[in-house]
C-alpha cells in the first residue's frame, strides 16, 4: 500500500491549518516550544496527552508540516467534528478492535515519510490528568521501526472555547520533546508483549516530562 494525500484534503489543509491558527490565537495567546525537535525528513509518530478534542486541531495547525491524524471513528458522526475529519483527511480508529488494515494504512504512512499524529491513550481523559496508554502506538512503533515524538499540550481543557468567548484569554501550550528512538524486539510471547508495554511507557513518561505535574495523572511517578 502506498500512502498518498488526495489533492482535495491538501488543498482543504492548507486553508484549514492557518484559519486554526488565527481562531486559536483570537482565543488566546499560544506558546509552542521544541521545534528544534522535529525531525526535519522521514516518517515519525507525533505522540500527545488527550484531554478533549481540542489537541489535534493545535497539533494539526502549529506543526511545521501537516501530519496525518488518525483519530476515534466516532467523531466520524458527530455534526460539525464530521465535516472537519474529512475535509482534513483523518484516519479513523475503531476502539476495542483488532483492524488489519488500519494498522497497514499507519505504517504505510510512515513509510511514504510522512509524520504520525497518534494520542496514545486512546481517547479523551476530559480531565487534565494522563490516563494509561494502550498498547497500540506500541504494535506501530515494533513494526516500522519509526521515531517517536513525544508532545505535551496544556491548556486545551474541554471549557477552552467557552473561555476564549468569554474573553477569558485561555492559554495554550504545546511542548515538544527529542524524538525517541526504540531498538528492535528480539523477545517472544508474553517477553515481547512485555516489552512493548515498556516501549510504550517509555513514550508516556516523556510526554508527562512535558506537561506540569497536574497533567501527569497515572505517569506522575
């Protein structure tokens, strides 16, 4: 499979992308740290905190090149968020499943070069702290071999919009930490299960690194 972007998602991206910049920035003021971190060519995986959906809108504007985004299938048929996912061109997650083809789709996107933006835990905390990852950016990462790019986002609390509307100034923050870089797996069976667990823990605890201990929830250790 060889991972293309069709012509009327880029074209939507670029008028997407800068029209999130200037409402985040009407909102409030927006501080993004780290740049010097992204790997400047090849795929990589993006790997942020979730609280709500206001994360891959800020990585999605802010990030110096537009990342493929794969998100819950849910948001899929939601008004509105329906809308926004298509015209961007996200990849959609069905929770609670084994899917072939989606794991296919992930690496060929990193094999095309292209960067990855995966929320580890797998769905909205709605609260500030981080909640235990699965193991799925763990199966990407064994597979491809790919960099990861550990991002903490504060600020982006489900009240975020609500606030700027009321002229409250909300801030957003997104950090961006060195890429990690993971050997690959020479276990078997339930070692390697275990072993993947570590990788993607690894992956947890540098995003925690990133954010302010309120934001640290099961990784604040």
């Amino acid at each position: 499979m060889v991972y293309t972007v069709p012509f009327h998602n880029r074209v939507a991206r670029s008028i997407l992308r800068p029209a999130f910049r200037g409402i985040m920035r009407m909102l409030g003021p927006v501080y993004v740290r780290g740049l010097e971190n992204v790997p400047r060519s090849g795929g990589y995986v993006i790997a942020i905190n979730h609280i709500s959906l206001y994360e891959a809108p800020l990585v999605v504007a802010f990030w110096p090149t537009a990342p493929e985004a794969a998100g819950a299938s849910d948001i899929w048929r939601k008004p509105g968020q329906s809308i926004l996912v298509r015209l961007f061109g996200g990849i959609p997650v069905y929770r609670g499943q084994y899917d072939r083809r989606l794991l296919e789709t992930l690496q060929s996107v990193l094999e095309a070069g292209r960067p990855l933006l995966i929320a580890p835990e797998g769905g909205r905390s709605h609260i500030p702290g981080m909640r235990p990852a699965q193991l799925g950016i763990g199966y990407i990462i064994e597979k491809t071999r790919a960099p990861v790019v550990p991002v903490g986002i504060v600020g982006t609390t489900s009240d975020y919009f609500q606030r700027g509307l009321r002229g409250q100034r909300p801030v957003l923050e997104m950090n961006i930490g060195a890429p990690i870089y993971f050997p690959p797996l020479t276990e078997k069976g339930e070692a390697r299960r275990a072993a993947r667990q570590r990788n993607v823990d690894q992956i947890m605890r540098h995003i925690a690194a990133l954010v302010p201990p309120e934001y640290r929830g099961v990784y604040a250790s």
